[in-house]
C-alpha cells in the first residue's frame, strides 16, 4: 500500500521543484510514481499535422514525479508530515506521525 493517494495535498522535497506544492492527479503503484499537475513539467515540440486542434508548437506537459521526492501536507496543521499506519476495524487506515490524527477520516 502507498503512502498517497488521488487527492491528497503534497509538497515536493528535492529535485528542480523543490518547495513547490501540488494536489495528486494519478499514482502508478508499479513504477513508484505520481502525476501532479504542474510539477515536473517538459517541453514537447509538435508538429502541426499531428496536433489535435491543428496548432502546432510548444507545449508544456506535466511528467510523473517518484513518490520518494514527495511528502505529505497534514490537512489539519498545514505542515509536512510523514505518513503511518494503524489498523481500527480490521481497515488499515493512514495516520500522520507528526499530529498523530487519521489523514483517511474525512470531517463533516
């Protein structure tokens, strides 16, 4: 099980974005990455013929990041936090280690 999940606030730790924070798009458990938009972004150049609205240039695509260079906001502090895990009712359930609340819980 990953640390992370879609949804959740993360700031980066290293690399050209450090500092920089974004919200998780998509994770790929297999290769240990995670899509935010806005981070880890390339230039792609392409041609007019094979664009999709017929406008050919240069465009910034955003390019997944490995979950190693990032860390997790707590929703309540606002802080980075590293992540832990309990199990309560038979569900294994993530807790940050800094405030020690759940980070799965969501309040009404």
């Amino acid at each position: 099980m990953l640390k992370f999940k879609v949804g959740d606030k993360v700031k980066i730790i290293s690399g050209k974005d450090k500092g920089r924070d974004g919200v998780i798009e998509k994770i790929f458990p297999k290769k240990g990455t995670a899509l935010v938009p806005g981070v880890n972004m390339y230039k792609k150049h392409i041609k007019k013929a094979l664009a999709k609205d017929n406008k050919g240039g240069i465009y910034e695509i955003p390019r997944p990041i490995d979950v190693s260079k990032l860390v997790i906001i707590d929703p309540k502090t606002k802080k980075p936090t590293r992540v832990g895990f309990k199990i309560q009712g038979g569900k294994k359930l993530r807790f940050a280690k800094k405030g020690g609340h759940l980070l799965d819980i969501k309040e009404k």
